[in-house]
C-alpha cells in the first residue's frame, strides 16, 4: 500500500473513532495519523470521502476551536450536527478545545510504535 493511501486510512479511521460529542481538530487527526504538518490532507480526505466512508466530518474543526466551512456553505449544518451532539459553541461562535477535544487514550501498543516507555 503506498504511504499516500495508508495516511487515508488512517486519518479515516480516526474520523471514525471521534465520539458524539466531541471534535477534533484537523492538525489533531493529521498528528496522530502520523504526520503532524497534514492537515490541508484531512481536509480533503474529509472532502472527498465524507459520504463514502460515512464519516462524521462535522466532528473535524479549527485548531482555534471554530468551523472551517463559510456561511451559507455548511457552516450553519455542521453547527446544528454538533449542537445536536450536545456540544456548545461561546458567543464568538467557537467551542472550548479544552472541553469538547476528543483525548483518545494511548495504549501500550500505541506507545511502542512511537518508542515510548510505560
């Protein structure tokens, strides 16, 4: 599988795990998927499989904790999917990352891949 296709993958299947309720940001995904400067990649992976992959693509914002999209071009529709979610957005229409950042645990096979010890 070539590198391009694994990282779709991997930045697929975290998607994917990111609980109701909670948001990732795109350099978020783009770390763990193993390449922290990607992020303009889980962009488009959200842009071109969303529907294919069913993934929750709403779950996926800004590192300043706001939505991406414009106004009047999925901004107010993935505002109401994570409203509905039970996440809350201030009156700067941002959510609080320390609050609603998707923490995935690191397991034991987690911390070998990267060479870390317990």
């Amino acid at each position: 599988m070539k590198p391009a296709q694994t990282f779709f993958f991997k930045v697929a299947h975290l998607i994917k795990k990111t609980p109701r309720g909670k948001v990732a940001t795109y350099g978020q995904i783009a770390a763990l998927a193993g390449n922290p400067r990607a992020a303009r990649q889980v962009a488009w992976v959200l842009h071109s499989a969303s529907d294919k992959e069913k993934l929750p693509w709403q779950r996926v914002i800004n590192s300043q904790g706001g939505i991406s999209l414009p106004r009047y071009g999925g901004y107010e529709l993935q505002r109401a999917l994570l409203v509905k979610e039970g996440v809350k957005f201030d009156t700067a229409d941002r959510i609080a990352l320390a609050r609603f950042q998707w923490k995935p645990k690191v397991t034991k096979k987690d911390k070998k891949k990267k060479g870390q010890k317990d």
